[in-house]
C-alpha cells in the first residue's frame, strides 16, 4: 500500500488498489481490491457513476481516444471539435451582432477596440478559461461543482436559475426570427411600402417622404402645392410641432403585425397565434437536438455553429458594395480618443466582454463537464475568446456597411438610423434590404443566421439546467429525454405571455434584471470561491493536471486580483449609473421595475440562503469557525469523476483515491442534501 505524499489538504488519501500483473491487448489493468458495490461488466464502482472499479491505463495516458465515452455515467463529446464549436457557438451569439457595432460607434467608433481588447484579456480571458476548467476537472455541471467548497452550492444553483430564465425569452427572440423567416418567403416582402392598411398609418416614411420644397412651406414642417401635400421640407420641425415622427415600413411592419404591439407594459392583451406557433416550434427544436444531451447537439453544432460565419463573410461582400457603405463604416471604425477618458465607455467595454462570452451563466461549466480529463482546455478557451473577438469586430463592418447604405437612401445621417437589439434586427436591416435586388433572398439569409447564432447559445442554456437536474437527481440520466421533453413543455408554457402585445415590454425587464446585474454578482462569487475559499496554488495544480504543463503565474494574478476588482467596479458602476427601464420612447412604470428588481433578486437570492443551510445543517457541536472551515473545504468526492484520473493527484495530502468505495464512519450532515445523504461523507479529526 502506498503512503501518502505531501502536499495540500484535502481528505484522508487512502490507496487500496494494487497491480493486477495481467495484461489484456498489451494494456495492464488495475483493479480495486477494496469491498464496494461490484457490477460483473463494470467492476467495482461508486453509487450512482461508473468508472471506478475497472480503470485501463495505455503507455500514453494523455491520448484523446473518442468514439467511446471516457465517463460512461455522464457521457463525453463524441467529436474531437465537438466541444470547441458548441463552446463558440454558445459564445458568439446574437450580442455579437446586434450590440457591439452599436456600442463601438456610440462610444467612439475605433477608439472603443482599446478598451474592448484590454477588458477581453482582463476579464474575458481569466474568467473564460476559469469556469471551463472547474467543469472539466470535476466532471460536473453547475449544480454540483461546489465540493471543493460547499457552502457555496448556491452559486451554482443561481447559475442554473439564470440560465433557465434567460432561456425563456431568448427563444421568444428565435420565434420572431422564425415568424420573420417565414413571410421572406414571397416574391415582394411584406415591409416593402407604406400602402397595406392592416398595418401601416399615415406616419409611414413613404407618405412623408423628404423633400427641398420649391412651392408652399408650413412652419409644422410640411410642403404643399395648393391644396396637394407634397412632403416634409424639414421633419425636424414637423416632429417637434406635431409630436409625430416619420416611421419606416418596416418599424410599422414590426409594430403593428408582427408582434402587434400595445401601448405599455399594462395593457398586455391576447397571445397572437402566429407567435405562439413559432414559440411552440423553437421549443420543439430544442427538444428534437437535446433529447439526447450532447450526443445530439455536439452534432448540430457543425452547422449551427459554422454556418454563421459563412452568412456573415456572403454578407460582407454584398454589405461593402453597396451605395454609401463607405459613410457606415467611416462611423465604425474612425476612433475619438477623447472618449477613452469617459467612464461609460470602460463599463461597456467590460459589460459587452462579459456577457458575449457568457461568463457565470454555468453554461462554460456545464459543456466543458463533458471534456475528456486531459482536453487542452487552455487552447480551447483563447481560440473561443479571439474568435469571440474578431466575430466582434467582423460584424461591426458587415452591420455598419448596410446602415450607411439606409443612411444614403433615406438621406439621413448614420447616427440617426444606428440602433441596437429588436430595433437593428427586426427593423434596421429588414428595412435596408427592400431595395437590393433580390430582397427575400438576402431577408432570408440574415434571418437564417439570427436563428443559428441564436440556437447554440440557446441549447448550451437549456443544456445547463438539463444536466443541473441530471447531476442533483442522477438516476434520472436514463430517463433523459422525457426530462428534457418536460423541461421544453414547461418554459414553453411560460414564454406564452411573450407572445402577446405587451410580450416585448416583459422580455425587456427580463433582459434588463435576469440577465444583468445578476451575472456580474455570480461571476464575482464564483471567482472568489475558487481562488480564496479553494485556493488559486491549489487550483492551478488540478489546471496542471489535466494539461501535463504548468501554467503562467499570470493566471494567479488575473483571478486572484485583476479580474475581481474589475468586476467589483462594472457592479458598482451599474447601479451608480442606474437608470429606469425604457424601450424606444416608452418608460416603464415603476412597479414593472419592481417586478425586475423581484426576478433579479430570486436569481441571486439562492448564494446567502445555502450558505446558511449548510451552517445550520452541520454538526451542532461545532463551533461556527469550524463549521465556516469545514464547509469551505474539498469534500472527499472533490475532484477528478474516475479513480484513474485521481490518482494522479499527488500533491493534496491525505487525497481520498475512491470515496465512492469506501465505508466511512463519519457523516457530516453539512455536505448533504436528503438526496445525497448516503453517499456524502468526510474526514474531520
């Protein structure tokens, strides 16, 4: 029996296998002497995973062999690129689109790359890279991450909340790329003109047009010939004197068909059937690629996560050839220094880093937890944030080439017709593709690439809180197709009130507190836990072995000092600069607010609530600090999933080889749930 070897902490290191001088196909095997639950196909295992009893060990251990899943519980990616194209998939999603060129030419155009680049390598990088290995190391999602510090579990259940909920409306957006895909099929789009009464009013640009008036001027802005309205010689004047502005066909299309919308948050109407068929399709898409976990979606990812790309660069080509494309991209890219020493333009800069690389949603954690031990998970993470980067920057061109073309044709300045989110996807670039030859090919297009960059950040969300479900309550893996089946039915059940005309007022409070502040929070706790409560020295060595090489001491300055001061002052920043909710002209009420600040605080609420369960649900005869030291220490289950994996742990003293094994005499309620009450037990002398 071998001793134990010094190092740090972590659990009575017990070594009960010995070598089995047999060889099988030139491989030796090893197996566990110890008594335990004994299955004649798998060997000796823990309750519920597999993996632990039979352990084969090749000449090159750290050799990649897919085709045959590393962890037979759990599963693992069954392509070499399979996790690469899911983790770039879920990080370049919309926001790379429809936010960042909005957010390059508000905060000075080129001079907006500097901080962008530097928040990427503070923060983006660090955090990336941190919250992937946690969820490779220890083969586990976001709900059941936390044994090296258990008091902290609810982190990892805020991180599935938030997920859950950015799902539901984040597929109400796939269901109106959808209901817009359908309609671009026809030979005329339907936003093309003013003149369909269902849904355009007498304010449509095309019954206002624009025009240097020779004849009759009025001082509301309007020109006449006699009796016969011509146009507006300044819409400037008509708006201020009339309270009315001129509106593009494609806004009214937007407004009052495709999504019928009311006049404020109260009065909130009907589901509009069409829209509930789309919701009701995006689900049933969801389900069809995740009712099979990743074995289905790792396969999806080649053309969800390809395809993109490819629109974009056909998009570019035709973006740069049109008629004042020039004007748009001179607004994107010309840089004003002067605003680097606005703090705006640093908070977004960080805040646009933060949420396109979907940092503390859990989904990094939940598709790395399917990695094989010694996946090279520090390429995987800089490949992913410079693609993230340059997807950026790439789209910023292809988006602003298409806003100076509108910008020319309507004969308005850039700034006047550059918007972000609904506004630039649902009526900015449907609106500049009326007049391309060939428009329904190009609406179909854009929208086709919408629904694909949608739907990897889409599935990698639904997929965090099917495998937060399938980790807690592990004997329903088996059963995972009518879980997520049952998933899919509920949160399209709750995204029905999306669909009605107040729907866009609710997704906007969703969008402003679920997803906002929350995230900010989370990733904060989720960074401290791991460098001060775990221990960064120790959590470098886990890094380092996986890779088989030590890593830069960079690393160890970025999360232990750098990357949390920059997210204590984005959070700071956020409510110093806290303003009320708004979308276009309209402001919310303040208990539509309210209801915001609720759902933020439910998704947060989780991380003080745990941490006093596990106090109180310790032993009671312990003191507080040591109730404190105990739950911010590894439990013995910390760590690698299967026994040939832990074994290379060398440096932890006291490392337990096979806590699923063994029969301990001490249990400690702190580390358990009901659920998991047989199976969690401690050292504590």
């Amino acid at each position: 029996m071998s001793k134990s070897k010094p190092g740090l902490k972590g659990g009575a290191r017990r070594d009960y296998y010995e070598s089995d001088e047999s060889s099988v196909e030139g491989k030796e095997i090893r197996t566990s002497l110890d008594p335990g639950i004994y299955d004649d196909k798998k060997g000796y295992s823990r309750t519920p995973s597999t993996g632990t009893g039979v352990t084969v060990e090749t000449t090159d251990s750290r050799k990649l062999i897919f085709g045959k899943d590393e962890n037979e519980d759990r599963g693992n990616w069954s392509g070499r690129f399979d996790f690469l194209l899911s983790l770039l998939g879920y990080a370049v999603g919309l926001g790379n689109v429809w936010r960042f060129p909005y957010l390059c030419y508000r905060n000075g155009g080129g001079a907006f790359l500097i901080p962008f680049v530097l928040m990427m390598g503070l923060i983006g990088v660090p955090l990336f890279f941190m919250e992937a290995s946690l969820g490779q190391f220890c083969s586990s999602g976001p709900m059941t991450c936390w044994k090296f510090a258990p008091m902290f579990k609810g982190v990892g259940i805020a991180m599935v909340l938030v997920s859950g909920f950015t799902s539901l409306y984040y597929n109400m957006i796939l269901a109106w790329s959808y209901y817009y895909l359908f309609v671009s099929f026809t030979s005329d789009l339907p936003w093309a003109d003013c003149y369909n009464p269902e849904w355009n009013t007498e304010f449509c640009a095309d019954k206002l047009p624009l025009i240097d008036c020779t004849t009759t001027k009025y001082l509301n802005g309007t020109c006449y010939n006699g009796d016969q309205f011509l146009g507006l010689w300044n819409d400037t004047m008509f708006t201020e004197v009339t309270g009315h502005k001129r509106i593009s066909a494609a806004e009214e299309y937007w407004t009052n068909r495709a999504i019928n919308m009311s006049s404020g948050i109260d009065d909130f109407g009907q589901p509009k059937w069409q829209l509930v068929m789309c919701l009701m399709l995006a689900w049933i898409i969801c389900f069809l690629c995740l009712m099979k976990g990743i074995k289905t979606t790792g396969k999806v990812v080649y053309f969800t996560a390809i395809f993109p790309f490819v629109v974009l660069i056909i998009l570019f080509f035709r973006g740069v050839t049109l008629d004042n494309a020039g004007q748009g991209i001179y607004y994107f890219i010309v840089p004003d220094f002067d605003r680097l020493l606005d703090a705006q333009v640093w908070k977004d800069a960080a805040v646009q880093i933060f949420f396109s690389m979907s940092i503390a949603g859990g989904g990094l954690v939940t598709l790395a937890s399917y990695n094989r031990f010694h996946n090279n998970i520090l390429k995987d993470s800089i490949i992913v944030c410079v693609g993230d980067t340059l997807t950026c920057i790439f789209a910023g061109f292809v988006i602003f080439s298409f806003l100076g073309y509108m910008a020319g044709r309507m004969n308005l300045h850039v700034k006047d017709v550059a918007r972000d989110g609904a506004g630039l996807a649902f009526v900015v670039y449907p609106e500049a593709v009326t007049s391309m030859p060939g428009a329904p090919f190009w609406s179909i297009l854009f929208f086709l690439m919408l629904i694909t960059l949608g739907l990897d950040s889409q599935f990698a969300m639904l997929e965090t809180v099917l495998t937060g479900v399938t980790d807690q309550w592990p004997h329903l893996r088996q059963h995972k197709t009518i879980v997520i089946l049952i998933i899919c039915s509920l949160f399209f059940l709750a995204g029905l009130p999306l669909t009605c005309p107040g729907g866009i007022y609710l997704l906007q409070i969703l969008d402003n507190y679920v997803g906002g502040w929350t995230l900010l929070l989370i990733g904060f706790a989720e960074c401290i836990c791991l460098t001060y409560a775990y221990g960064v020295t120790r959590f470098m060595k886990d890094i380092e072995v996986m890779l088989g090489f030590k890593i830069s001491l960079v690393w160890k300055v970025l999360w232990m000092v750098i990357s949390p001061l920059v997210l204590m002052f984005i959070f700071v920043f956020t409510f110093v600069d806290y303003e009320s909710s708004t979308y276009g002209d309209y402001k919310f009420p303040g208990w539509a607010d309210g209801i915001g600040w609720f759902l933020a605080v439910m998704m947060v609420i989780p991380i003080p609530i745990v941490i006093l369960y596990k106090i109180g649900y310790a032993d009671s005869y312990l003191s507080v600090k040591e109730k404190l030291s105990l739950l911010t220490s590894p439990s013995d289950e910390w760590g690698p999933a299967l026994v040939k994996h832990r074994k290379l742990v060398t440096y932890v003293d006291d490392w337990v080889l096979d806590p699923w094994a063994e029969r301990g005499a001490y249990l400690n309620k702190g580390y358990s749930t009901p659920s998991t009450y047989a199976s969690s037990r401690v050292s504590f002398i």
